[in-house]
C-alpha cells in the first residue's frame, strides 16, 4: 500500500471543520462556556442566572434579523425535527403546500403528509440540484418551503405568495441559511433554525422568528379543541419562552453557546456581516471548481448555488469517497457529501463561522491530495 498521503502543515486551514451540522464551534465560545462552568452549567432553568442566557439570545436573535415589530421569538427543545411535528399540530389549520427540493423539506412535507387531522397537502416536488417554488393555490391555508436545502447545497430567496389566500401564513426552514444568507422577515410568517448550522453552537433547540399572525394561528388552532401533545404544544412554548425558560429542560450549554455566537454576531455587524463572509467563502470554493478541471458545483444555475453549504461534485477520476478519508485523516473533517444524495461529491459548509481564508486553504488541500494520489 502506498504511503498515507499527509498534507504540509502549511497549506492547511487553521480550523478543520467544515460540516455542516453540527458545525464549526467557536473555540472562544467554549472558552467562555468554561468561565461559567460552576456558576451557570447544572443549575435551574427556572432561576435568574440560565433565564438571563435564555433572554440575552432571545434578544440577540431579534437583533440580528431585524425583527419586524410584533414578531417574537420563541424556542423550544427537540431541534427543527421537532418544530416540523409542532407545525403540523400547532399551525396548520387544514391544506398546506410544500416546496420540496431535498431531504430535509421532504421530511417536514412528510409529517404533515401522516397526520391524520390535516388534508392531503400540496408537494411541489424538484429533482436534487435544482429548486421547487410555491404558487398560489385557493385552499391553502399554509406555504412551506426551505431557504437552504442543505442536502443539496441549493438556496432559494424567501419570498410571499402573490395571489395566496388572506390570512395564509408562510413557514420558512431556515435551519442552515438563517444566519449565513440574507432575508427579509417580512417576507415570511415563521423563520425558523436550530442553533448548530449557522449559529455555532450546539443541537437539540428549535428558535423561530415568529409574526403575529402566525402567533394567533396558534392560539386559533389549539382553542379549536385539536389534540396537541403537550410536548409540541406551541402555544405554550410561547408562553415560556415570554418568560425566557422552555417548557422542559434544555441543554444548558447550548443555550450558552448559542447567545455568546450571536452577540459575537452582532458585535462583527450583524446578519450583513455574516452574508457577507458567507458570500466570500462561497467565492472561494465555486470559483476555485470553475477553474478546476476535475471539480464543479453540482447545482447548475449559479443563482441557486448556496451561500451557507456548498456541494462540488468531481469528475470520475477522483473519488471524492477516498478524498474526503485523506482530508479527515489530516484533521480536515466533514467535508462528506449527504448520504442519501449518492453522489462523487464533496459538501463544504460556509456558515460564517468559517473563515473564508480556511475555505482558500481547503481548496489548496484537495488540489494537493488530487495531484498526491
Ligand atoms: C439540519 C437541518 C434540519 C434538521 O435539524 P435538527 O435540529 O437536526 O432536527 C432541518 N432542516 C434543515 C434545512 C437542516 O439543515
């Protein structure tokens, strides 16, 4: 067998983390986490010390969105999984439309594809690379689609529905693009993201961006008398998280991590900032795939190329299977393709976290472990 390839220390990325979920922690968030590490990690929600984190990225997320007078944000435990099956209890009311271009809006149209107090909804289906949009349907009391499909790599702009019924609310997942592509709240009823994407932090919390309409479509559902478990009951989880707590008990540390990453957010500049440095990243990796001669982006129309996870598929020549192994085996990790999607492929995450630099020198590394092998 040939000798392990090893990559010069200099071409290396200062930080090897390019997953895209979980991703990129900041070494100085867990640094702050451990100043805290008697005082606020293991003691009660319920108390001043965890409340005041609670408070301090309820606030920061509003800040850094620019939310719209009257939106709220609320959290809960359980990730956007667990938002998905909230929404199908908590905020449909009876037909929803679903664009579907990846697995993770495949997953949300199919919790509400089984519930069997809802209608059968609308799927506006896409093949993998490309985007699927919603259109006006008379019915349709609720629009869902996904900013960042992070299967694929493809972001579409957030957007209403011209000609949709009044009153119809739109639910954006924006579970990798919020906090890497810019976005207009406006433009959406419930924007919501769980904090180990874009926001550095840790899994298991669901945070949405809330508008008032879709907050009384919460309190209109649950007064109608539905079943609601009350895990996923979302007015509750509003309720708690106007007393900044959640309904049960979350991950301490998360809730630290992820209030610490979006202050520091904030204090870069904002969501402007963060699309920005996304944007550089994005630069650095579809431009390097043009020019290469054995790299491309997989998604073709270069306006859905995303902003938050880019997806380079090679040319059969290389296994990007075996490349992916080299790269971790020098500390460069996650750079897998998703699963399901099958393909020659490499997925890269571009959250702001990512240093654009580390992209550059990612891109340096795989034209190093190509001609290597
Ligand atoms: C990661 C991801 C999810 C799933 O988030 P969990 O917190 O693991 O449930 C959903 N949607 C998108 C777009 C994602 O990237």
């Amino acid at each position: 067998m040939a000798d392990p390839i090893r990559i010069p220390d200099d071409l290396k990325p200062v930080d090897g983390r390019f997953g895209s979920g979980p991703s990129k922690v900041r070494p100085e968030g867990v640094a702050a986490l451990s100043r805290v590490a008697t005082t606020f990690m293991g003691t009660s929600h319920r108390q001043r010390t965890v409340k005041d984190q609670v408070a301090r990225l309820r606030a920061g997320i509003a800040q850094f969105f620019s939310a719209p007078d009257g939106y709220e944000v609320i959290i809960s435990n359980g990730g956007t999984s667990a938002f998905w099956e909230t929404a199908a209890f908590g905020l449909i009311r009876d037909k929803a439309q679903f664009a579907e271009f990846g697995e993770f809006g495949a997953k949300f149209a199919k919790a509400v594809r089984d519930a069997p107090f809802l209608a059968e909804p609308t799927v506006h289906k896409a093949p993998a690379g490309s985007a699927a949009y919603l259109t006006a349907e008379a019915g349709v009391d609720t629009y869902a689609s996904v900013q960042n499909e992070t299967s694929t790599g493809v972001a579409v702009p957030v957007q209403r529905v011209a000609g949709a019924d009044p009153g119809a609310l739109v639910l954006t997942d924006a579970t990798s693009g919020g906090g890497s592509i810019d976005v207009d709240l406006t433009q959406t009823d419930v924007y919501y993201l769980a904090p180990q994407k874009a926001f550095g932090s840790d899994g298991g919390l669901w945070i949405a961006l809330m508008s008032p309409a879709a907050i009384a479509r919460a309190h209109e559902i649950k007064e109608s008398g539905r079943y609601i478990p009350q895990f996923l009951d979302l007015v509750t989880a509003v309720e708690q998280s106007r007393l900044e707590q959640t309904y049960n008990t979350p991950a301490l540390a998360t809730v630290f991590l992820a209030a610490e990453q979006v202050d520091w957010m904030n204090a870069q500049g904002g969501l402007g900032w963060a699309a920005k440095r996304s944007a550089e990243s994005a630069a650095a990796i579809y431009g390097w795939a043009d020019r290469s001669e054995v790299a491309s982006p997989f998604v073709t129309d270069p306006a859905l190329r995303s902003h938050a996870v880019a997806t380079i598929d090679f040319a059969d020549s290389v296994d990007a299977a075996q490349l992916a192994k080299v790269l971790r085996a020098n500390g460069i990790v996650d750079t897998e393709p998703y699963r399901k999607l099958g393909r020659n492929q490499l997925r890269i995450a571009l959250y702001p976290t990512v240093d654009p630099a580390d992209v550059e020198a990612l891109t340096r590394c795989i034209d190093y472990v190509i001609h290597k092998s």
